[in-house]
C-alpha cells in the first residue's frame, strides 16, 4: 500500500457495526468479495506484556514504527477479549498491545452512547467494511486486508432496550379540536448497543421516529380507544415496545371539576352550623347556571365536590348573619377556604321598631292633653 495513502480523521464505529450486523456487506456480497480467503493467523498472545489504559482511538498509520500507545500497523488484528481487554496483533499474529477497555477513557457515540476508546477506530477514508460471525474485515480499495476487529463478548441473553413514554400516560383522556385529530407522543429510548430506529404505531399507521434517545411525534388518533405502540431497535436488531392506551374524545375539553373544603366561622371565629354555602360556576349548561350547594356542619365545616371550572361564585347565607358574596378563581384541583359571617346588628330588648312608634304616638297624645 502506497505510504502517501492519508488517513482522515473519521471515526468507524467498528464496535457498533460488530455488535450489530448494520447493514454491512458480507461475505460474497459488495462485488462478489470471498471473506473465506482472508485467513486469521494464529494469535500468539504474549502474557508478559502489561495491559495499560489509552486515552485515544487507535489509529492506522502507513509508517508504524512501534512507539506511542495508539498507533497500529497495516493489516493489524484487534480482539476484543471477554474479561474487557483490547488485544492488538500484527498481520502474522504477534501480540503488540493490551489494553484495558474498563480504564481506558470513553467517547460519546451518536448512538447516545458512551464506548471505550479501543472500541473505536481511524480508518482511511476509502476503507471498505465486511462483517462475518463476530468479525469485521476492513478492506482497501484494491481489495487489501487492512484491519481485522474480532469480538469475543457474549451476545447479551436480556433485551437492553428501555422505553418510557413521558407522554400520554396509560389511560390518558385526550380532547382534540383539531382535524385530523393527533396527538403528540414523548419517548425516551435506551438502549447500551446504540439506537438504530424507532417507530410509533397507531391503528393501521406506523411513523418512523429516527434514531434519537428523546423525541416527541405527531400520532394520527381517531375517537374513542386507542392503542400507541412505541417499537424500538437498536444497532444489534434487538426489539423491544411499549404500549399505552388512551382515549380521545372530540370537541373541547370539559371543564375540571374541583373540591373545596372549610369552615364557616363569624367574625369572633366561632362556628356557624347550619349555613347555605353555594358554588356557582361562571359556565353554563343550556343556559342555566351549574350550582353546587351544601349546609355547614355543627363545626362550621362543609365541603363542595364537583364543582365545575377554577372560576366560581360563593354565596354563604345563615339567618341573623350579613349575607356573604364572594367571587374566587382556584388554582387546584383540591382546596381549602375559610369563609366569615358578620352577624346583623341587634335591638335592645323592649324597644323594636313596633314599641318605639307606640311610645312615640303616646307621648304626642299626651302633649296634645295638657295643650287642650
């Protein structure tokens, strides 16, 4: 291979293609390449060389001349070992490196993933991959074996992949006034082998979503039941789903429906039993207010349930207290409010209006007398 070939600075995720089978071509396929006469040699694994930590992907380089850490020769052999080591070979099997994946510094893959650094790879820009059982051949232009990345980790028993649908949760009630009636649903997606593809099914239709770990779609509903599928892949084709239903009503949404609970006192704070306590909602219902009414207990308390709308009007009403009017805008679903009385004023025993007019009468009758 020519020494002036120049090596672009352009990382190969070999170790996402290899934990994959991403649509790479393989053997016989990509212009009728025979992986089976590109032979691994016999790999002489030397236990005496220590096994270091890199802080850099490990690079290809037309001189190697055997210094540095991360500089590999043409044609070398990477496997990537069970216990979490990265072993390097040359073209004829001799044991140049081992590194430790565990210590050796990680790089964010835009699967939203983070890699050891030994699982990444510069490559030249022309570089071909090929993937048979659990290796990856790297070919030049001309055909020329350049790399060879071999993994030996078990394929993982358990589905990696996790799925939360932030939004609509299970059993959400949706009121849509648009057309065509939609929804947006918010994923989150993990999966450690990278996300390859995401798609969210409803009814007969299906939307493909890419491949980010967080996103928000615009989902096709139609009225009443629905069934949201959220399906999920990542870079080794494990599938994983979730699903939530909801329902969908038409129209605009109807207004919630609070509570509210207190007691009603006078102005010493003692409790006023017996009293009308009235809610009425500003909205209406074929032209007739919607009220909720109810009568305080011995203590003064009441509670009113199903009120309709934050916004309502209060009327507290008790005999021998200053009728109580009162326009409130609640913020919860769930409330508290104390409400106060002022008693009427009071006569004095004996002088009501009714004996103040008599006596009033009496007293001009008897100034009339003592004239006449």
């Amino acid at each position: 291979m020519s020494e002036k070939i120049e090596i672009l600075a352009f990382f190969l995720l070999l170790a996402m293609l290899l934990a994959s089978g991403i649509a790479v071509p393989a053997a016989g396929a990509g212009g009728g390449i025979d992986l089976d006469r590109y032979v691994v040699p016999d790999l002489k694994e030397n236990e005496s060389i220590e096994t270091i930590a890199v802080s850099g992907v490990l690079t290809l380089q037309p001189e190697w001349d055997g210094s540095g850490t991360t500089g590999i020769p043409f044609g070398s052999i990477i496997v990537h070992t069970a216990d979490g080591r990265t072993l390097v070979f040359d073209k004829d099997g001799n044991h140049l490196l081992s590194i430790s994946d565990d210590l050796s510094a990680k790089v964010p893959t835009p699967g939203g993933v983070e890699k050891p650094c030994t699982w990444l790879h510069q490559l030249p820009n022309d570089s071909r991959v090929y993937h048979r059982d659990n290796g990856n051949f790297v070919l030049d232009t001309a055909g020329n074996l350049i790399l060879t990345v071999i993994n030996e980790h078990p394929p993982s028993d358990e589905d990696p992949i996790t799925i939360n649908i932030t939004s609509p949760g299970e059993g959400a009630e949706c009121w849509i006034d648009v057309v065509p009636p939609h929804i947006i649903v918010s994923v989150e997606v993990h999966a450690p082998l990278g996300v390859r593809s995401v798609n969210i099914l409803s009814g007969t239709e299906g939307i493909r979503c890419g491949n980010g770990t967080e996103f928000a779609c615009f989902v096709s509903v139609f009225p009443g039941e629905n069934a949201i599928t959220v399906v999920a892949w990542d870079n080794r084709r494990h599938r994983a789903e979730k699903t939530v239903n909801v329902t969908v009503h038409i129209g605009i949404p109807s207004p919630p429906a609070i509570v509210v609970s207190g007691r009603v006192t006078d102005i010493d704070g003692s409790p006023v039993p017996g009293a009308s306590v009235r809610f009425e909602s500003v909205l209406t219902l074929d032209g007739e207010p919607l009220l909720v009414t109810t009568a305080t207990e011995d203590d003064g308390g009441y509670l009113i349930e199903g009120a309709p709308g934050y916004r309502q009007t209060i009327t507290v009403e008790k005999e021998g207290y200053s009728p109580l009017r009162r326009e409130v805008v609640f913020e919860n679903l769930t409330n508290e409010l104390d409400l106060e009385l002022e008693p009427l004023p009071r006569t004095a025993p004996g002088f009501g209006p009714a004996v103040g007019v008599l006596s009033l009468t009496e007293a001009l009758l008897l100034i009339g007398r003592k004239r006449w």
